[in-house]
C-alpha cells in the first residue's frame, strides 16, 4: 500500500479546509476528499487542513512512477480527477514503492 498525505495551510500557518489534491502518474490521476472533510465517514472529519490518499486496488502495481502531486481549483471531486484542472500550487513529486508500505507527506502553504 502507498499513501500521500499532507495538510494545506494559509500564509500564517493556520488549517485550510475545502481544497482537494490531485495525483497524478502516467495515465493514472487519483483526487482527495477536500482538506478537513472526509466525504466517505462525514461523521469522523479530518483533522482541519489534513487530506490523504491511499493508492491500493485495484490500481496496477506496475502504473506506479513518479506521483505528480498539486492542490487543484475544484468544486467536486470529480473535477479534482480531471487533468485539466487549474492548479493553485507548484507541482510536488513523490517516488512511491508498491512492495513497500510507502508514504509521501506533501504539506502546502497557501498563497493563491
């Protein structure tokens, strides 16, 4: 299993909610739930700013590469999947393992 996780914060270092994160290796391009929100148990929210994304089935373990990782301007989360989607960050990369619990922490300061 591999994850990349991480929180969005403002200019002073406070939690930013309500922004997703896209993935993005090869063909493959994974979205997050909104920072802070947690779309899949809304009754166990986030803590505020923090997003993850669990890369496991059914994606290929040979589709891993280098993960091209942004915060993107979306209002849902199939927008937050598109490739097209405007960023709001510079591009971060993150060099994942499938054999291997592998973890990538990408953290971003906002100033958009």
């Amino acid at each position: 299993m591999a994850q990349i996780r991480g929180k969005i914060r403002d200019r002073n270092g406070q939690p930013v909610n309500g922004y997703f994160v896209q993935a993005r290796c090869g063909g493959t391009v994974l979205a997050s739930n909104p920072s802070g929100i947690n779309l899949y148990a809304p009754d166990k929210p986030y803590e505020p700013g923090a997003y993850d994304m669990i890369l496991s089935s059914p994606l290929d373990p040979n589709s891993m590469c280098r993960w091209e990782v942004r915060v993107v301007q979306a209002s849902n989360y199939e927008e937050a999947k598109n490739p097209g989607a405007p960023s709001l960050s510079p591009v971060g990369y993150c060099d994942l393992s499938w054999d291997e619990m592998s973890i990538c922490f990408a953290n971003w300061r906002k100033n958009w």
